[in-house]
C-alpha cells in the first residue's frame, strides 16, 4: 500500500511539476479540492530525504522519493502546508518560492520569516541563515512589520553588511536572488531600532552595519548615540558591550557627553569590564564632583586587570582632592594591599596626596591546620530499600525525574527495587505511584513511562548496523550499552521478575553471591524459566569476588550447577550455544567464577578515557553479547570497587556536566580508597563547579574524606584529565586546590602540586597557570610546616625542587617571583635540611625514568646525559619514502585573517605550461578534498590580478600521473565532468601538495587539528620522508609570511614524529644561524625552535649516538652562530643550553 507521501508526490506528478521547468511551475494548477486535501496530508510531516553511506568515505542526503525536492516544496506551499514545515521544505531562497509564499498571504510570509530565520540554519554565528534572502525580501516586498526576533535580526545584519559593501559575501551567498539596496535603506532605520531593542549581538556585523549608516547619513548620529547606549545597558554578553563601545568610538563620543551620562554608566562600570572601564572611568574620575566621586571608585574597584587597577589610581591622582578625603581611607586599603608592587605604590602615592593614613594588616589569616590526619577506612554499609510503599516510590520517582542526567547511583537502585517489588505484587498500585512519570524520557525513565501508560515500546537496545569492510557494506549487530539495556528492558517488564540479579547487596552497589544464588533460586521457586541477560551481565560485573573463600566458591559451584534457569535475551529469544543448545544461567556464573572479569591498566595517553577499547568479555563470557562497545562514563556503576579504568566519568569538563555530582556521591560509597588518576581529577572537578554540581561535589568530597577514601600524596599529576599530555587548564587546577586547601584537604594536595611545577618546567615553554600554582604553595607553605612539626606530613614535602629550580631563575615573572617567596620563607621557618640524600636519588631517577628532567627548563643544564628509557619508543624508524614526484610549480604565500587572531594562508601557484594565469589555493579548515581526493581547489587569477573579478573562477588541482604535471579542472569530479565528491581513487600527491600541506601546520585556529591529522598520515604511509622534508622546509624558510616557530610545533605535542621532523629543527636552526650572522642577532621566532630542541635533546643527541641521524647534521649547523652572538638576546643562552646539552658526550659535534 502506497504511503500517504507516495500518494501525494502521485498527485504531484500527475499535475505535470516534475516535467516543468522549475520557473514555470507556478503556471499549474494544484488540482481539485480532494487532491490538493490528500497531497497535503502526505507533504504536511515527515522526511523527504534520508542518510545514506554513498562510499566508504562519505555519506550524504538521498531522497526518499523520485521527485525533484524543490519543485516538491512549491508544491507543497500552494497545496496548504504551514508555514513552518514549509521552511523546512524549502531548500534554496528563489524567485518561485517568493511568489508561492506571497500567494498565501502576510499572516502566512510572517510565520514563514519566524520559522526561517532560525540558528539551527546559518552556517556561522553570524552568516545569513539558508533562507535569510528570502525572508528579507518577502518582508520588504510585502511591508511586512518587523518581527522582534534576534535570529530574524541576524539574517538583515548578515544581508546588509554584504549588499552594503561593508563584507565580502561568503560561499552562500547568491548574487542571483539578492534584496536591492534601495529597499534596504528604505526601511534602515527601523531595522537600527528593532535590532537594538531584541539585542541582537553587536559582535556580528549590525554593529558594522550601524557605524555605516552614521557615516553615510542614514541615521542621525544623535539618535543612533542615544540607541547604543541603550544597547550597552541591556546587553547581556561582555562581547556585545566592548563591541558597542566601540561604535562610540567609531562614531564620534566625546568626553562631554561621557560625563552628561555619568548616572546611566556608573552601573556599566560595576561590571567590572576593561573596555568600559578603560574608556568611561577616567574621564568620569578626573571631573567627578565629590558627592558622586565615592559611589564612581566603588563602581571601579570590580576592575579585574591590574593595568585597569593602575589606570584608576592614576586617574584620581591627576583630581583634586576630595573636601572630606578621609571617606575614602576604605576604599583605598585594597589597592594598598595588592601584590603588585606598582599598584601599591600607586596607592601610596595616592594616600600620600590626598593627606590620608592607612594602616594595611596582615590580611592572612592564622594558621588553620589544613593538613588533617588522614580518617580510617569505613565499613560500607549494606543495601536497603528501605520503608516499601507506594507513596515512597512517588517520592523517589520525582527526585530521579528531576535529574538532568541518568546516574545509575543508590538512589536509583533503591527506585528501582521498589519499583520492581510493588509493580510484581500488586501493578496496578504501581501504575497509580507512577503515575506523575514523564514521557520525555528524563531520568532514564522511557521504557517504564510507556509501561506506565500502556504504552507500546520497543524495549530491546540491540540493532543491526551496516558498515563497511573491506570496501563492502556488511551488516552486524549492534548491542545496546550494559545500563542502557538493563534500564530498558527490565523497566518494560518491571511487573515480571519477582526480584532483580543486580540489585546491590552493599551501598558501593557490590554484590554477595550468596545473595545472588538466593535470587536465582527464588526465580525458580516461582517457576520462572529465564533470566534476563543484561541484569545477569550486570550482577556478574558487581560481583565482589574478594569475599570469596575457596570451600565457599566450591559450594555455590553446586548449587549453580542444580539451577536450570536460562538466558532471555532483549529480543525475547533465548540464548542458545554454538550447536543451539540453550545456555543455563547457572553453568555461566560458574564459569564466570573461575574466569572473571581483570580490569586493564589504565595508561595515560594510551588508554582513551572516553571510549572503550580492547576491552576483552573473559571467555566464560564469550557467548554472551558484548555491551561494552562505546562509553566509559557508566564502568563506576558496572564496576564498582574497579581501579582508574573504570573511574574516568570522575573529570573536568568544558561544559555543563549534569551527573558530575551524583557520580562522586556514588563514588564516595566505594569501599576502596579512591586510586591516584581518579584522585587527582577529583581534586580538578573543584576548579569548575556549577549551580548545578557544587553542592553534591562538595558533599561527596567531605563524604569520601571521612570515610578514609581519599589518601594524602596519592594524586598522580601525570593522570590530570586523563590525557596523558601536557597538563593545561592549570589556572582553574589552583583554583581547585585553594578551595579543597580551606576545607582542610591540603595533604591530598601539596605533592601534586609541586609535581604540576616540575611538569611546567619539563615543557618546551613555562605553563599558563604556574604561578598561580606557585603561589598556592607559597599562600599554604606554614599550613604546611606546621604538618611537619606535628609529624602529619613527611620533611621530604618540603624540599620542592622544582620551586627552587624556579626561584633560581633570573627575570621578574610573577611564578618566579612566588617561587623565591616560597624558597626564603621555607629556609626561615624550616631552616633544617630537608630530606635526605637518598630520597633525592629516588625522586630524579623517577625523572629520568620518562626521558624527560621534569625540573629542568629551557636554558638549564640537565642533570646527566644517559640515554633516555623511551627512547625506542619515541624514536620509530620511518618508513622508507615513497619516490617524491616533482612537478617544477613556483608559488609565493600571503596571509589572510580569516577572524581576529586567525591566520591563514594563500598560495600562489605557477604551473610551469600556463604562463598567462596563476592559482589562488588555500587550505584551511576542510581538508578532506586534500585528504581523501588527493585535489586541492582553488581560485584562477588572470596575469596581474591579486583577486578574481566576477564568478566562475572555481577550479580543482590535481598530479596527472600520465601525463606527469599537475593539471586543472572546473569539476571537483573530473572524471566524470561534474561537480560533487571524486569518483575513484585520489591522485598521488606531488610536491606543491606536500608543501602546502606541510605549511598548513603554521596557520591559526581549529584549521591546525585537521592540519596534524593530514601530516600524521602523510608520515605514516611514507610520503614525507626525511630528505623531502627537508627541501620543502628549506622552500618555506624563504618565506616571511610562514612562521617556523608555529611550523614545528607540532613536535612539542606528538614526540613520534620526532624521528622524521628533526630535520625541520636542523633546517630552522640553520636558517637561523645564517640570519643572526647576516643580522647581527638571532630572529625572534628561533627560542620556540630551541626550545622544543631543548626539550627533546636527549633524542637528539641519542639518535646522533646511534647513527640515525647523519653525522653532517650532527653537528648542528647554525647553533653556534646563534650561541656565539653577542646580541642581548635569550635566544643566545638557550643556544648555549643546547650545545651543553648535545656536546657532553660527543666532542665531534
């Protein structure tokens, strides 16, 4: 039987759209009055198209009926559908879809405009949404009013900055169906008006569009001053106000009508914003009157920055005194009290004018006694539901439905305990306690609302999915993740099984198997012949095995083995062996027993901390389905007393992070202490919590603290967001630490943090956020003498060698600066030595152990030159590399700013037959053309032109391997002469590909992620070898535009590479050397480069030893160019550093 959309696109047909030229289309009818009803009820709902996998590469949109979709969309409109699914339908802004739309109405144009300009339809933040044009000009042609919608705002804001000539129009802009410029200054100013009063973002281009219309005269600049100030002080992002001051800027605001607003600014300046402040407050405090002076110094003290800080104060010194000056003897003890010497001797400078005495107390507070004695270790408790009624299970329904996250916690076992037990014995009971569950799904709590309501639901999780193998599409099972499918299925048959296999039997969510047995021998004793495989997985996983003895093991062995119960799976079959024997429960468990579940280590940077892999179902298990394919956020609740492998979901995150809370509450329930990855991401947790986390993270904290969970010195910094990589975020880590400090938790915290410091040292470059690290270690430095004194804490937590690596440093910095703080207070309140010597033996060979001096920073001499331990896996043999394929293209390279801060690249190419035209090529942000086509697009450029003029220019760069040169399409598809994806295989990739590839490392922004993947792989299959390698890098010296600071840096991220990129080092110093000799001085970009050689000179110097790399490039050509300098240069000492480093042990360098 036809669906009602076939039935509709059979009227459509029969109509005569499809053979029509889309123009013309509006000259047919849409048939009689039953047609046009049943095409409509078919077009009115529902996808037209659906998600296909068109290669193994690629996926794309196919419809899901032969009809042409745009011509379907028009038909639709005129047949009646509404306004909002005709937004839906239409795909591309038209003449047609104008005029269609238009028949229907302005109640209908309105709706449509609303349904339109939405953000789920614009590209970039800021661009015209799909069918921005033709709400514009649905809206001027027809006199729409003006909706007083932000996404609407938008799409004009978008329009007019291009029609104006204000932006270059992007790719979706289509200069055939563009709004006429005299319309849209027609009604300019209403828009200005509108725009202002919904706050439409003044980051974008209105704030653009805006400043134009002043300096054109289309808005009065009187007016269009008052109407920004109101935008300034109804905005809500800090963005959209720095944006707005500066269009007063741009359009002429004087001091004087600063000051005439002096009452509507002063809660402006509250806000504590450098761009407001700075360009409001010292007009206003210089001319303040004494009377409004007191509350304006209140307003700025919300300063952030201390160049803000230091502006104000010289802003009240270039004033008159105020007439009652002693009023202002609070106000300025703060800023006497600040750590920035500059700032406090403004301040002094200032009491001293003013003719004030301000005495500054030791704001510190007295000692504390943070460092705590560490609580023994609990017993937990064990399971209980609790008191069993129907309207205890109303109560606890509403606390799981109002979690914004499923978290299978204590909680929720006892919810679903209950649930379970009331709906076996009495379901209707149970329906009438449930009968406030929502049907949205909140809480994980679908499959039981629908058993609720008499719903039909499909509770099985498992599916087949189609992928590719070997170049094939094949069809497998999906199976649907443990908890998900334990929730799903038991919660659709909750009135079925008179108790569940994996309720807890302890509050850390273990499992007894006594009390396992005693479930199952239930199920029999109420003749039940199946149990149901998730809850059987999930029983078998919490099973705390350690309270196993030998002769009890044998014992539940029988009584397993005198169980007949099989396995029901999701799908209602039963699990059945190889030779279709049904599988007993009993006989799995046994065997589980004696082969059970070993959690894998957990290795930074190795094991993916979000994604499970290689995770191995033990063979007593292998019949079973494998729900452990995706997350690992759920292994806390599956595993309960597991080790840091299972206690990744405990993390920092960017975002809102909903269960964070209730996951650490759970957590603190283990019955184990918390291990050293998890530990120390618990303490990161602190450093982001929201309204929605706080209170229970802080509760779980305090929970786990005084149940012995937590253990001094245990947090391994190594372990911090379970990456493995440079530690970031540092900043927002010392945070973290102040907070869990003053809740008396600093001995989890102190070893940790100078772990973070010697890390900071070990990179490339000083880490954002030591010094804040430094300074809360210097803020808890007596807290944590007293430890000491007390015997609370080792004397070796007070050697902190990388605190005296730091405060041995020359410079100013603040982190310097705090480390020499912390150095001298140490030696004067513990002024005998700390530690001993062989504890400092361990803690560098602990050091070396990674093939990195963790203390030892760019410029410093190491501590030794053995050959570091990982050397053989850092330093893999590179393939042997493919012939390079030269094809004789010349180029020269621009940058671009594709945003602020953003730099991008654009090459010029020469191809050695075309002499009359070159090609603009930029690689930035979609690499798969490159990637996957081997082609690269590109813009032609007639002799002498820098930019193309007019349309059509597009073309596709591609080696020809026949004919040996690079040759140039119109098509992307230039096999088949169209445009789309390339069918067949990708090009090889000759020189030019290479290089710009390789320089694409350089540019800014998200571009470098696909950037490093492309290189990576270019490495791996062998098409970057060393000796080509270096003849590009030599080719990209040549050019200013491309920074060879930014071009290596990659090393300092992905070490693997080192084996293949060193020759970029040798290359980059060289050039170096070569300039300092011709400038006089070393060029600014060369310290990253030592830096990074800095860093990795233990390689360096091994590979050399070995003979991988040649000798000729042993000695490092340029590095004593730059040493030898007698420029005052810090590149000159860390030149030194590195010839120390690399000549030690071989003088013939």
């Amino acid at each position: 039987m036809a669906s009602k959309l076939e039935k509709a696109v059979e009227i459509y047909r029969s109509l005569g759209y499809e053979e029509t030229d889309f123009d013309d289309i509006l000259k047919l009818g849409t048939g009689k009055r039953d047609e046009e009803k049943i095409a409509r009820e078919g077009l009115k709902s529902g996808e037209w198209t659906k998600i296909k996998q068109l290669s193994p590469n690629s996926y794309g949109f196919v419809p899901v009926v032969d009809a042409d979709l745009d011509k379907l969309a028009i038909f639709a409109i005129r047949v009646g559908v509404d306004a909002r699914r005709a937004a839906n339908v239409v795909s591309r802004p038209s003449e047609v879809a104008l005029r269609a739309i238009e028949a229907r109405g302005k109640s209908y144009a309105i709706n449509f405009i609303n349904a339109a300009s939405s953000a789920n339809r614009r590209i970039w933040e800021h661009s015209m949404s799909r069918l921005g044009m033709l709400s514009l000009k649905l809206l001027h042609q027809m006199n729409l009013a003006i909706p007083e919608s932000v996404d609407y705002m938008k799409d004009w804001a978008a329009g007019a900055a291009v029609i104006l000539g204000i932006r270059k129009k992007d790719y979706t802009f289509d200069d055939n169906f563009v709004l006429e410029k005299e319309e849209l200054l027609r009604r300019f100013c209403e828009h200005i008006e509108v725009g202002i009063s919904v706050n439409v973002p003044a980051t974008g281009p209105f704030s653009e569009v805006l400043i134009w219309g002043v300096e054109n005269g289309i808005l009065d600049r009187d007016q269009a001053l008052g109407q920004v100030f109101y935008g300034l002080q109804i905005a809500r992002r800090p963005g959209d106000r720095k944006a707005f001051v500066n269009v007063l800027e741009q359009i002429g605001l004087s001091d004087d009508e600063i000051r005439s607003r002096a009452e509507s600014i002063l809660p402006l300046l509250g806000l504590g914003e450098t761009p407001i402040l700075e360009r409001f407050a010292p007009i206003l405090i210089e001319s303040a009157s004494d009377d409004f002076l007191y509350p304006l110094l209140i307003s700025c003290t919300s300063a952030k920055t201390n160049k803000v800080k230091k502006m104000i104060l010289q802003s009240a010194l270039k004033r008159e005194k105020p007439t009652s000056a002693e009023a202002f003897a609070e106000w300025i003890l703060p800023y006497k009290q600040q750590e920035d010497p500059g700032i406090a001797r403004l301040a002094a400078k200032l009491e001293q004018a003013w003719g004030l005495s301000v005495e500054v107390e030791d704001h510190r507070q007295g000692l504390r006694g943070l460092w705590q004695k560490t609580p023994k270790l609990w017993e937990v408790p064990e399971f209980a539901i609790g008191e069993i009624s129907p309207e205890k299970l109303t109560d606890l329904l509403s606390e799981i439905a109002a979690r914004r996250q499923c978290v299978e916690d204590l909680n929720f076992e006892r919810f679903l305990a209950m649930a379970n037990r009331i709906a076996y014995e009495n379901p209707q009971a149970a329906k009438i306690s449930l009968g406030g569950i929502p049907t949205d799904g909140s809480g994980g709590l679908l499959s039981l609302a629908c058993w609720v309501n008499g719903l039909g639901y499909d509770c099985c999780p498992d599916r087949m999915i189609r992928d590719w193998n070997g170049g094939r599409e094949v069809s497998r099972m999906g199976y649907g993740e443990l908890l998900y499918a334990r929730r799903s299925v038991l919660f659709a048959t909750i009135d079925q099984w008179p108790c569940l296999l994996s309720t807890p039997s302890f509050e850390d969510l273990s499992i007894r198997l006594t009390d396992l047995l005693k479930r199952l021998e239930r199920y029999e004793g109420e003749h039940l012949p199946y149990v149901s495989e998730p809850d059987l997985q999930l029983a078998l996983t919490r099973l705390d095995l350690e309270l196993l003895a030998e002769e009890k093991t044998r014992e539940s062995i029988e009584r397993l083995e005198s169980l007949h119960l099989q396995i029901q799976l999701p799908s209602g079959e039963i699990l059945q062996d190889a030779g279709g024997n049904a599988l007993m429960a009993g006989e799995i468990i046994a065997a589980y027993l004696e082969d059970p579940y070993v959690e894998p280590a957990f290795v930074p940077g190795k094991t993916p901390y979000w994604r499970i892999i290689d995770f191995a179902m033990p063979q007593s298990l292998g019949l079973l389905p494998n729900r452990f394919s995706y997350s690992c956020s759920d292994l806390f609740s599956i595993f309960p007393n597991g080790g840091d492998f299972s206690l990744t979901a405990v993390r920092r995150e960017c975002e809102v992070y909903h269960g964070q809370g209730l996951i650490l509450r759970q957590i603190a329930r283990r019955k184990k202490p918390i291990p050293k990855g998890a530990l120390m991401n618990w303490i990161a947790v602190w450093g982001n919590l929201t309204e929605k986390n706080a209170a229970d993270v802080i509760r779980a904290t305090h929970e786990a603290w005084e149940r012995g969970l937590l253990l001094p010195q245990l947090a391994d910094a190594s372990y911090l967001d379970w990456t493995g990589g440079e530690p970031c975020n540092l900043a927002s880590l010392a945070l973290a630490m102040e907070n869990l400090a003053n809740e008396g938790l600093l001995s989890l915290l102190w070893q940790a943090a100078c772990d973070l410091v010697a890390a900071s040292l070990a990179a490339p470059r000083m880490l954002a956020g030591t010094a804040e690290l430094v300074k809360f270690l210097r803020d808890d430095l007596e807290e944590m003498v007293l430890a000491v004194q007390k015997d609370l804490a080792p004397q070796e937590l007070l050697e902190m060698r990388a605190v005296e690596k730091l405060a041995a440093r020359t410079g100013s910095s603040k982190a310097v600066s705090y480390a020499r703080e912390v150095i001298d207070r140490r030696n004067t309140l513990a002024p005998e030595p700390a530690g001993d010597a062989e504890a400092c033996k361990k803690a560098g060979e602990s050091h070396k152990a990674t093939g990195i001096r963790a203390a030892a920073g760019p410029g410093e001499a190491p501590d030794d030159f053995l050959p570091p331990v990982d050397f053989e896996q850092v330093w893999r043999i590179p393939h042997e590399g493919k012939e390079p394929i030269e094809d004789h293209v010349t180029f020269c390279v621009k940058s671009m700013e594709v945003r602020k801060k953003e730099k991008a690249f654009q090459f010029y190419l020469q191809l050695p037959d075309i002499s009359d035209c070159r090609y603009q090529v930029t690689l930035y942000g979609w690499f798969y053309g490159i990637s996957e086509e081997g082609q690269l697009s590109g813009i032609e450029l007639k002799k002498g032109e820098e930019a193309a003029a007019g349309e059509g220019r597009e073309v596709w760069l591609h080696y020809d391997p026949d004919r040996k040169k690079l040759v140039v399409s119109r098509f992307r598809n230039w096999r088949k002469g169209k445009n789309g994806p390339l069918d067949g295989g990708a090009t090889p990739y000759s020189k030019i590909f290479l290089t710009i590839a390789l320089a694409s490392l350089a540019q800014d922004g998200e571009s470098i992620y696909g950037a490093k993947s492309l290189v990576r792989r270019l490495v791996n299959e062998g098409d970057l070898s060393c000796e080509l390698l270096r003849d590009i890098t030599r080719e990209l010296l040549a050019h200013e535009a491309i920074s060879p600071a930014k071009l290596i840096r990659i090393i300092e991220k992905e070490n693997e590479l080192l084996s293949v990129f060193w020759v970029m080092l040798s290359e980059c110093i060289s050039h170096a050397g070569a300039r300092t000799l011709k400038e006089k001085k070393p060029p600014v970009w060369v310290n990253r480069v030592l830096d990074i050689a800095i860093y990795d000179a233990g390689y360096l110097r091994e590979a050399v030893k070995r003979g991988y790399i040649p000798a000729d490039d042993g000695i490092w050509k340029g590095l004593s160019e730059i040493a030898s300098s007698t420029a005052k240069s810090t590149a000159v000492k860390k030149a030194k550093s590195l010839l120390g480093k690399l000549d030690r042990e071989n003088d013939g360098f």
